[in-house]
C-alpha cells in the first residue's frame, strides 16, 4: 500500500513544554485512524503538524512524498492536498456559505468564479444543505455550520483530511447529521486523521486506533483489539471513563 | 393605540417622564431648575447676541457696514449685537482663501463632489454602489485637475489655497493617503518578520510620542533637505507629508485593535485551505478587522480634522489661519468673537458629522451581528 503520511520520532516543544516525545506514526491511503486520549495529551498538536498549523522541531513529516520544512512551497502544496475540520467550524462570518465554500477554489486553484461555485453547489449537496448556499454562517445551526466546514475543505479536492473533534461543540441532536456525513467519505475511500472521542463512529470506521498520553502514542491496534484486548493499563483506565460516561 | 395618540396622554407621558427623572427628589428638583436657569440665560444671551440683535449687512441705523466703525456696537453703548459683516465681506476668503475670484467656481464644483465621492466607501448597502466607488477613485484626479488647473485651466499655485480649502485638502487627503499605509503598518507591526515588525513599531511608536507641530516644523525644515537642490516643495505638501504620516500612526493603532478581535481559528481555517498570507490578510483578515475598526478610526479622523488648523504655524491659511487674518486687518481688528464662533461653526459641522456617522456604525454593527 502507499504511504501518504508517514512521522518519524517527531518531537514538539511549546517553550519548554515537551507537547509532542518521539511521534512515530504511518498512514497508507485510504485508512481512516482515530485517535483519542485525555485533554491535553497533544492529539490536535500532532494532526496540526501534519498541515504545518503548527512546526515541530525535532524529526521528519512527510505528506506525499515531500517534507514539511520552512519551505514555503512544501507547505503550500501539502495544505492544498490535505482539507482539515475544526472543533469550532472556523466558518468566515463575513462572506455566505456558498463564499466560504468557492472562496479557495477560486483564490487558490484559480478557477473561474462560476465554475467555484457550481463545485461548491456539489458539495453542498453532498453534505445535504444545498438550500443553506445565500447564508451567512450565523445563520446556520452548529450542525449546519459543521456540514458547510466539511464541504469548504472537501471543494479544495484534497486527498486527506484531518478532523480535530468536529462534534464535540455541537448538541448531541446534531452530532449524527455530522457523523453520517464522514461516514459516507469514508466510504468514499478517504484517507482520514480523526481526533474524536465518539466511540460509535470509531467502531464503524476506524482501521486503526490511536491512543495518545502526555505527548506520546501510547497504544495503536485495530478497533477490534483496542476495545476488547487493550494492552496498557491508561488505555484501559480511558476507555472505561468514556465508555461508561 | 389610539389612546397612545391623543394629546392628553402625550402631555401626560412627558409629566410622567419628567417626575420620574427631573424631579424625584428634592435635590434633584433643584439641580434641574438651577439648570433650567443656566440654559434659559445663556441660550437668550447667546441668541440675542448671534441674531436678534447682531448686525448682517447693515447696521441699526441701515447703513451698510464696510469697516468695522459701522458696527453698531462700535457706535452706540447700548448695542451688544455681533458684527457678521466680517464674515460676509471675507467669505471669500475663508471658503477658498487667495484663490482668483474669477476661478473659485472650480472650488465649488469639488465642494458639490466631495460628498459623492464619500458616499460610496461610507454606505455598504448604498443602491449601485459601485459606480459611486469608481467616482472615489476618479475623484482625487479629478480634484486635483480643478483645483490646481491643467489643460485649458489656469493653474492656481497652492500658495494661493486657503481658508475651507485647505482645512478641506489637509483633512481629506491626509486621512485618504493615511488610510492605506496605516493597514500595513498595523499588519507589520504583528509580522513575524523581526525588521519589518520593529521599523513599525519604531515609527507608531515614534509619531506618536511627537506632537503634530513638531512633525509641521519638521517636515518644513527637513523635505527640502530629501529633494534634489533647487526644488522647493511646496508649503502645502509639506504640511501634508506631516499630517499623513502622524494620521497613519493613530490609525493603524485603531486597525491593530480590529485585528487584534479576530480569532485565530480564522486564519488557522484559511491557511489550512491553502491561502497564502496576502490572500488570508485580504480576503479574510482586513474585512473583518476594518469592520470593527471603523468606529476608533473616525475618531482619530476627528482628532485629525480639529488638528489641520495647527498648519497655521507653518504659514499656511487654513480655515482659522483665514480668520485671524481678518482680524489682523486694522479695518476688521477687535471682532474676535465673530470670527472664533463661525470658525468653530464651521470645525463643529464637520465634527458633529462625523461623530454621528461613528454612532450610527456603532449601532449598525451590534445589529448586524
Ligand atoms: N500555542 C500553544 N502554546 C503553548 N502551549 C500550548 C499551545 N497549544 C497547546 N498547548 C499545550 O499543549 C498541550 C497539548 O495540547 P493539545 O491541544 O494538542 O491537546 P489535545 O490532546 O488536543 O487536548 P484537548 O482534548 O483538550 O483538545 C496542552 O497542555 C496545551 O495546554
Ligand atoms: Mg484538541
């Protein structure tokens, strides 16, 4: 299988804060990872260094083939091939859904403003709100906003996505709406990073799990042994917290 | 509904109202007559002053005033009224300054202009305001065409310029030139680049620890020295470099603070989509930013429009330039207050306007969000 994103021993600092101790971690195409752990243990610090949200110091990222360095080019052409979802939607409050939408086709793979926004009209379709295109954001339902976040990274054509826990702001009555939208993608064939802690969807799409704790990787197997064989002990006392919440 | 029409209850309403907040306690009674008072007398003596008993053109004898012995105050004890005369003789002056007589229908057409040209950057929902943004870019030439000449105009040097005139050119081109270079002072001062971060900050910084007449004399000793020898620039365009530049501290301060409330998932969402710097800055930063900036930087407009007369000290005629000219006309002298009050007049308006337009943005953007 091709390896689209492979980290070797990366490591982070926030200061003197050691956010990030020797991250190794690969992903073919196609795969779907979910990765959980408690708060703060470094799960949107790692993804947010696969789009160079963030730069970590020490180690190797590579995303199709090309590392991530200061190179600006590098970084530019990774971002543009890998989409990433917010816990916070980060929707632009000033411009309507279909703008935030065809607002990178356009600026970005300089497509013709009508052709933008007829991709932007696809996947809003996909996502189900085509009727929500003159908006505004404020407008919307959190569900809603989430759905038009998904479908803005989706219109850039990217081949891996990132998601940093796309539901939990939202009220539960507008988690499912979200989740079937990604469950579709990753039918779809997607390659997808997903940092969440809806054991559900985990179990229904994951084809690895990812455990992390105080910037490490603490345990990586297939759902099937994750949930029913975990091997270390924090992965256990996690689990039955979230399990039984 | 229809008893909230009737005039008895109107009255009533005001009554109510009135007990409820001029009147609710003994001091307070007393605090709104001691006031009432204040406003009765200074408002009768002020109007008396200004117009019951002021002269226009003639004076209580109905001969027309030419130099100030024919105000009637100068004429008999009794008599208080101003004498406005000053102002009618001079309006010439204070509306254009030097400028030909026989020329100043060109200043009056980039009068009639000047608020269309605003109109458009002022009002976002304004019905094809498109066009009327075309015209704001077209305007400065424009302007520049009719006020100074060109082909098949007479060219009128800025030596000539003054009262309103410059007050005017000073105030509006000194915030229009000010206006871009402030956003990028302001984005460079949170660059990460370090010399381009610390020449902002050191210029802010700088500008804004001087007071503008240091910056009037500086830009009036020091241009020369940056020109060619031989080229002398004018009075005019000095004070203006000086007025641009202190404006575009201010600004970028106010910019700074609209930039500084956005969050940075915004930028962390553009980035992500592939937009580089200047389109994330441009597309989805300054729109935003400006947005909530626009309220404090009226603000430091109208600091800037009150401190144009400061240009006075540099030799050049602005508005209250123009007016203590007049008063140091011997046929003229002494008619201080006349002079100072329609001077202020003429400040408040602009001011006033302003200050009105910041409030109604203020309030136009609580609702819009
Ligand atoms: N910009 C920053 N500067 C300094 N410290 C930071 C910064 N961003 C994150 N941290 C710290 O790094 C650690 C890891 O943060 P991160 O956001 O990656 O955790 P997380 O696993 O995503 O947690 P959560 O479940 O709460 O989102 C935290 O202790 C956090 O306080
Ligand atoms: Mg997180």
């Amino acid at each position: 299988m091709e390896q689209v994103i492979q980290l070797e021993k990366v490591n982070k600092w926030f200061d003197d804060f050691h956010v990030l101790k020797d991250i190794d971690l690969k992903v073919e195409r196609g795969q779907k990872i979910v990765i959980c752990g408690p708060s703060g243990s470094g799960k949107s610090t790692m993804i947010r260094c696969i789009n160079r949200l963030e730069a970590h110091q020490k180690g190797h990222i590579v995303v199709h083939g090309t590392e991530l360095t200061n190179d600006l080019k590098n970084i530019d052409m990774i971002r543009k091939n890998v989409g990433m979802v917010f816990q916070q939607f980060n929707l632009f409050p000033h411009l309507s859904v279909i703008d935030n939408i065809s607002l990178a086709p356009i600026w970005v793979k300089k497509l013709p403003k009508k052709e933008a926004e007829n991709i932007a009209m696809t996947y809003l379709e996909k996502v189900k709100i085509p009727e929500q295109a003159q908006k505004f954001p404020g407008q919307l339902s959190g569900g809603q906003q989430q759905r038009v976040a998904i479908a803005r990274s989706l219109a850039m054509n990217p081949d891996i996505m990132l998601f940093d826990e796309p539901t939990s702001a939202l009220d539960p009555e507008m988690i499912k709406e979200v989740l079937d939208v990604m469950i579709q993608l990753a039918e779809e064939g997607m390659t997808m990073l997903v940092v969440t802690h809806e054991m559900g969807f985990a179990k229904t799409v994951a084809d690895q799990m990812i455990f992390m704790d105080e910037g490490k990787i603490v345990e990586q197997a297939t759902p099937d042994e994750f949930f029913n064989n975990p091997k270390s002990d924090r992965t256990k006392l996690f689990l039955s917290q979230i399990l039984n919440h | 509904m229809i008893n909230d029409m009737s005039p008895y209850l109107n009255s009533n309403k005001i009554f109510i109202w009135s007990k409820k907040n001029l009147f609710s306690s003994w001091i307070n009674s007393i605090m709104t007559i001691i006031a009432l008072i204040f406003i009765y007398k200074v408002g009768t003596f002020f109007l008396n002053w200004a117009i019951f008993e002021a002269d226009f053109i003639t004076n209580f004898r109905g001969e027309i005033i030419t130099d100030r012995t024919f105000c009637s105050k100068n004429i008999e004890v009794g008599q208080h009224g101003a004498c406005w005369s000053i102002i009618f003789v001079r309006f010439h002056q204070f509306m254009y300054g030097f400028y030909p007589v026989e020329e100043a229908w060109r200043v009056n057409v980039i009068y009639a202009l000047l608020p269309l040209a605003l109109i458009g950057i002022l009002f976002d929902k304004l019905p094809f305001r498109k066009i009327f943004i075309y015209f704001t870019f077209a305007f400065p030439f424009i302007a520049y065409f009719m006020l100074y000449g060109g082909p098949g105009l007479s060219v009128v040097a800025t030596n000539k310029w003054g009262g309103l005139l410059v007050t005017l050119f000073l105030g509006v081109t000194g915030i229009a030139l000010a206006f871009p270079l402030s956003i990028f002072l302001a984005l460079g001062r949170r660059s990460n680049m370090p010399i381009v971060k610390s020449i902002c900050v050191v210029f802010i910084e700088f500008i804004r620890g001087v007071p503008l007449i240091t910056l009037l004399f500086t830009a009036n000793v020091m241009l020369p020295l940056f020109l060619p020898e031989g080229v002398k620039p004018d009075n005019l365009l000095r004070a203006l470099v000086a007025v641009t530049l202190f404006q575009s501290a201010y600004m970028a301060e106010a910019i700074r603070g609209g930039l500084q409330a956005i969050p940075r998932g915004q930028i962390e969402a553009a980035q992500s989509l592939g937009l580089n710097y200047w389109q994330t800055t441009r597309k989805i930063i300054l729109p935003q930013a400006l947005k909530i900036a626009i309220p404090p930087i009226v603000n430091t407009c109208i600091g800037l429009f009150k401190d144009t007369s400061l240009v006075l000290i540099i030799g050049l005629f602005d508005l209250l330039g123009i007016g203590r000219a007049a008063l140091s006309d011997i046929t003229w002298t002494k008619l201080y207050y006349e002079v100072y009050v329609f001077v202020s007049l003429i400040f408040f308006i602009f001011c006033f306007g302003m200050s009105r337009y910041s409030l109604y943005l203020e309030k136009k953007l609580k609702t819009d969000n």
